[in-house]
C-alpha cells in the first residue's frame, strides 16, 4: 500500500540557516504530494503541493521537487525564521487509494534566535 | 469563510467512560475526514464521508468507534468504552472535491487515564 517516511526530528537550527526535510514515498500509482504545517495550537495547513513528475511546488520561501525517479518530495528552505517552529508532514493521495491522504510520522523543527 | 471547526479542544476521561467527538466541516464540503495522530507518530486515516454516506472506514481500529454524520453536515466521533490506546490527537479534515487539499481543525486532544 502507499506510505510516506519523513526523516525523524527534532531538526534544530539558527535562524538563517538552510533546511531540508527529507520526504520518500511508496505508490502504486501517481500521486499528489504535499507538505503540511502545524503550527503551536493550531491544526494542519497546506503548505505546499506537486501534482507530477519534476513539479516544484513553493510557498513562503518553502520549496519542493517531485522526483519520480527517486520516490522523493523533500522540503528545502534556503534561510528559516523563528516564526517556521512546527511540525512539518509530507503527505501523498493518489487514485488508487481513493484520493486517501496519507502522512508521515511529521518533523518537528525549531529555529532559534 | 469558516474554517473547520472541530470541538472540544481537550478532554480527560477515565478509561472505561465514553467520550463524543464533533466536527463541524467547511460549508459545502462533501467530503469529511477524521484522522488520528497517537504518541507523535504519523496521522493515521480514519474514515472518510461522502455527505452522509461512510465512503471508507477501513482505518477505523475496532468496533468501540462509532462515526456518524445525520444530514451530510456536522459529524461526530463516538468512543465507547475508551481504553487507554486510545490516547491520542483526532482531527477532522474536510475537503469539496476528492483531490483538492484537504482543511484541517485544530483537533481534539484525548486522553484516557
């Protein structure tokens, strides 16, 4: 069945630093991937989406790349801020899964001063 | 427009006692999700509505969960008894078309002591 493995938090870093979450996924058809954020108190929100093959989806200075090739949709910031502390959820649906969403396990991410 | 609401924000039970989840969707959108996330783990689907039809309850853990959304609006999420697995954050997502993103609640934090 489809599956999303996120790498395992927590990731810490300085503000301005550069960030990569690292997002691989298992389908058995052709999925929509996305990335979602959960910010203290609050419920998940879309951050950014890629509905195929070599796609960048980017949001808020937040970037990712389909990679069919390799199975991966990894997340990238090129200078975080304190304001990006969340946890961070790569996620897939596709057709064959009835258009189900599927999440990882969430990274967690905090930005010091 | 209103988000998803979802209510309450927090509840603390005994095990053994039951306790009623709700949800209020999106105006307008069909289709109605709940997922839950346990021990910060990955958000684990539920089950899915199509108005007041249950599309897919497959992620349902065992017969103590009882959804039910009368009239394809609001929904509720049943747990009786709860036990202590059942820890854990419910949310409840909600989406127009089947492959548009989904909008998330804030989400329910259960526990069960």
């Amino acid at each position: 069945g489809n599956s999303v493995t996120q790498m395992e938090g927590p990731v810490t870093l300085s503000e301005e630093a550069f960030l990569t979450i690292n997002c691989t996924y298992t389908a058995t058809g052709y999925p929509s991937l996305f990335w979602y954020v959960q910010y203290p108190g609050e419920g998940l929100q879309l951050l950014l989406k890629a509905t195929k093959a070599d796609d960048k989806g980017s949001n808020k200075g937040f970037e990712a790349t389909y990679r069919k090739e390799t199975t991966s949709f990894h997340l990238e910031k090129g200078s975080v801020q304190v304001s990006d502390s969340a946890v961070y959820f790569c996620a897939l649906s596709d057709r064959t899964g009835g258009f189900k969403t599927i999440f990882g396990a969430g990274t967690r991410l905090f930005v010091k001063a | 427009e209103a988000g998803v609401t979802q209510f309450p924000s927090h509840s603390v039970i005994e095990k053994g006692q039951t306790v009623t989840l709700r949800c209020d969707p999106i105006s307008g959108h069909d289709n109605l999700y709940w997922y839950r996330r346990v021990m910060g783990k990955e958000i684990k689907f539920l089950l899915h509505f199509v108005k007041e039809s249950k599309q897919d309850e497959s992620g349902m853990p065992n017969n103590r969960f009882l959804a039910e959304r009368t009239g394809g609006t609001y929904s509720t999420l049943k747990v009786q008894p709860a036990e202590l697995e059942d820890s854990g954050v419910y949310f409840c997502a909600s989406r127009g078309q089947s492959n548009s993103p989904l909008h998330f609640g804030n989400g329910t934090r259960l526990t069960v002591t």
